[in-house]
C-alpha cells in the first residue's frame, strides 16, 4: 500500500489515529518519504479487513533497513 492509499481511505491523520492508534504525524512522514514500514502495512491491512493490502515487496526494504 502506499501513503496516497492511507490518505485516501482514511481522510486525514486525525482519523488514522482515532481508529487506529498510529499517530497523526506517521501519516505525513510517510507521505514525505513515499513508503510505510511493512509491519504498519500489515496491522492496517488487518485493521481494514484487507481494504488496504500490504505490499510484500516492502517486506525486503524492511529487512535491509534493520541490517
């Protein structure tokens, strides 16, 4: 998934923290840096019920970040 896509589905950063919990500040850093950590990907795709599907090929830019 992408920011835009977050954005999107979810309004603003106020509604992205009142449903999920992640800050309101994430959302505009990943919108900055075009990228969300595959993990977050993957808690939004479960708190959505598969609206927003992780991108796997994140999963290996997570790998090589935490190397």
């Amino acid at each position: 998934m992408t920011p835009e896509q977050v954005k999107e589905y979810y309004r603003s950063g106020y509604n992205l923290h009142k449903e999920t919990g992640i800050s309101a500040s994430s959302l505009s850093n990943w919108v900055r840096v075009e990228y969300i950590p595959f993990l977050t990907q993957k808690k939004l795709e479960k708190l959505t019920e598969g609206k927003l599907t992780a991108c796997w090929s994140d999963l290996e830019h997570t790998m090589k970040v935490r190397k």
